[in-house]
C-alpha cells in the first residue's frame, strides 16, 4: 500500500531530518501514529525493512513534539498519549499490541 511505503520512506529520511523539517516530522509523527496506530504498529510488526531502531527513533519524534513547548507535566502528557495510542490498538492482534508497548517504553525512558 502507499501508506506503508511512504511511512517506509519517512522512517529511512528520519536520520537526516533537522531544523524545521525535523519540527514538522515530530508533528506528523505525533499525530499519525494517534491517528493510525494500528497501521503504523503493524509496519513495525509486519515488515523487514524496518527495524527496532526505526521505532525507537519514531518515539525519539514524538517526544520532540510532546516536550517541544513545555516540559512541565511530562509524565502527565507521555501517560495521556500511551493511553490514546493503546486504546487505538484494542483488539488488535498480539504483535500489533507488542509493538505499541515497546513503542510506550521506549517514550517512558524519557521520563526524567
């Protein structure tokens, strides 16, 4: 499909993202995989060209996005987002839900 394609390629470009295009991955990434997480979790479990560390570095945008205007009550908005994200994912299958929650720990290891 051209999601998984396109989603494909942001994840490779994701490297050599700064400035203003890394502020705008931070957003789409933050808010795509809100919107679609079970297409984005099933990438991550259903795909060879992407790896551990791409889900990792998707979480480090997300993070950018989450603290990039306050970082008072972090806690508060990684919890808010995870719930968002697992509730999304409901019924899912299990490799699906394995990487939503790999995806949660590695946003938890931010939490100071």
């Amino acid at each position: 499909s051209y999601r998984k394609f396109y989603l494909s390629v942001l994840t490779k470009v994701m490297d050599k993202a700064d400035g203003a295009f890394s502020e705008a991955l931070s957003v789409f990434a933050k808010d795509y995989i809100e919107q679609h997480s079970i297409d984005f979790f099933t990438l991550f479990a259903n795909n060879n060209t992407v790896s551990e560390k791409d889900l990792q570095r998707w979480s480090d945008f997300v993070m950018m996005e989450l603290t990039l205007d306050d970082v008072t009550n972090i806690q508060k908005k990684i919890a808010d987002y995870e719930k968002r994200i697992v509730h999304n994912c409901q019924g899912s299958n299990s490799e699906v839900i394995d990487k939503c929650d790999e995806f949660c720990n590695y946003m938890e290891g931010y939490i100071p």
